[in-house]
C-alpha cells in the first residue's frame, strides 16, 4: 500500500496528517475507500491523478473563484 499521507507536504501532493484526522469522523469511509481504489492505479496512473488534481488547485487559487471565465 502507498502511503498519501504527508508530515506537510508543502507541494500539498500529499493529504497532510492533520486533515486525516480532521476528516476522518466524517468522511472516513469515503477515504478507505479513496486509498482502496488508488491502491489499484499503477505509478503513472497516480502521477496523471496528482497532475489534474494540482492543476485544479492552481486554477482556483489563480481566479476570483467557481464561474470565472478565464482567459
């Protein structure tokens, strides 16, 4: 099994410790469940993942928010 769980990552490639913690009372399935399947995903898979995952990221933190246009 991979570990997705990061001391602070400051790429934030990794899911940080704490938000683990934070989350897992309500959304602990869904994370077992999460890991469960990106266990299944080969390296180049998972790195296709983080690479969508982050470019969202950048593109929400570049932007007035959900429904600006871009351009």
């Amino acid at each position: 099994m991979r570990s997705y769980v990061s001391g602070g990552d400051p790429t934030g490639s990794a899911v940080r410790s704490s938000a683990v913690r934070i989350g897992l009372p309500s959304f602990g399935p869904l994370i077992d469940r999460t890991v469960a399947l990106l266990d299944t995903f080969d390296e180049d898979e998972v790195d296709a993942v983080r690479r969508f995952l982050t470019g969202v990221r950048e593109i929400m933190s570049t932007t007035d928010g959900p429904g600006t246009t871009l351009g």
